[in-house]
C-alpha cells in the first residue's frame, strides 16, 4: 500500500499501514551500524574504536541517553495534534457542499463518508493511547479516505468535481486549500520530530557501545 496516498485526491495525510506493515512514522528507519565483539578485539583496537564511538556521538549532538518511552510519549503527542487537524474533515465536508454547490448524489455521497468518518472517530479516538494504537486508528481513518478517493476517482460524473478538488489544494482560499494547508504545516513538524527521534536513537546507540567498550577498556588493566 503507497504511502501519502491521499496527495492525489482531497487530503495530504500522515501515511497509514496496516498492522502487519512498517508504519512511515511510528517504525523506526534506525539500524545500527556500529556492532563490535569487544571480547575478541585487541587493546589497540578497543582504544581505535572508541575514539570513532566519540567522533560519532559528536556528529549526532545528542550527548544524553533518552528512554525510547519518553520518545514515544513526543510522537504520540505529534501525531494526535495532526489528527486534531485531520479530523476536521468533517466540516470540510460541510463546506464542499456549499461552496462547489454539488449535485444532489455527491452531495449524498460526501454526507455518507462524513458519518463513516464521525464513527470511525469517535468509536476509535478515545482508545488511542499509545503509538500502537494510533496505527490501528490511523489506518482504519485511512481506509476510509482511500474508500472516497475510489468512489469520485472511478465515476464519470464525479471526476470533474474530484479534479477541481484537486486543483484547489494548492489555493488557500478554497476551503480545500486552507485544510490542506494546515495538515502540511503539522506533517513538516512530526516530519522535523521523527527526524530527531531517528538521530538520538543512533546516539543511544553510540553511548550504549561506547560504554561496552570503555568497560572492556577498563577491565584490561
């Protein structure tokens, strides 16, 4: 399932994934590249690999060990702020009627997904909470957008009301434009924050081995 999948259509939203899939911002990228078998390294080498240890915690300027916990608790807090954005697409919805005065059967179509996406909400919301739950939520909210997305993108009658909508994101005096505006605001903060939540679990990483190594250190003397 392609990330972003709502750029096409009304909404850039945070990706969403099912649960046997990464999710783009809850999973992280971080692999470890710094793995030693300090038993079996030389004196010399110990000394060696430490000072890269060093270099390498100064590259990420992260000195301090953070709880993956409290990173989590960051996110989370992030993403649900995004959502209290996202989640106005209720009223978004209400607008779009009014302002490209629809016909009455997309009028009854948008309706439709308006009340699938209050019940998703409010069924789901309230039990978010913690970054396992918001991607359960996140994808269920998901799979209700690309549903709309299919039903104005597959009929001939819907597609030029689908297409303007698409024009419009760009256009902050469209009420399409000003909600599009606002959730690419919110997703460039929970972007800039997974990027640092990505560099201090590398400086986790480096203050964890440099500590293994600096006992091996110590325990040769």
């Amino acid at each position: 399932m392609k990330y972003f999948i709502l750029t096409l259509l009304l909404f850039t939203s945070i990706s969403f994934s099912g649960n046997d899939e990464p999710h783009p911002v809850i999973d992280s990228n971080y692999v470890s590249k710094h793995l030693y078998n300090t038993k079996n390294l030389s004196i010399t080498d110990l000394k060696k690999v430490k000072l890269l240890l060093e270099a390498n915690l100064e590259e990420t300027g992260k000195f301090k060990f953070q709880k993956k916990k409290e990173m989590d608790k960051r996110l989370l807090k992030a993403l649900l702020k995004y959502d209290d954005i996202r989640i106005r697409i209720t009223d978004v919805i209400d607008e779009l009627i009014e302002e490209y005065q629809v016909s009455d059967e997309i009028r009854n179509s948008l309706l439709s997904f308006k009340e699938t996406f209050k019940e998703i909400i409010k069924e789901n919301r309230p039990l978010v909470k913690d970054l396992r739950d918001y991607k359960a939520y996140d994808f269920r909210l998901g799979s209700a957008y690309l549903a709309m997305m299919t039903a104005f993108h597959s009929r001939e009658d819907t597609k030029k009301f689908y297409f303007q909508l698409v024009k419009d994101k760009k256009n902050n005096s469209t009420s399409i434009g000003r909600y599009n505006s606002d959730l690419v605001n919110e997703q460039e903060k929970i972007m800039k924050l997974k990027s640092e939540i990505e560099k201090q679990l590398e400086a986790n990483d480096l203050i964890v081995k440099l500590k293994e190594v600096e006992d091996e250190i110590l325990s040769r003397n």
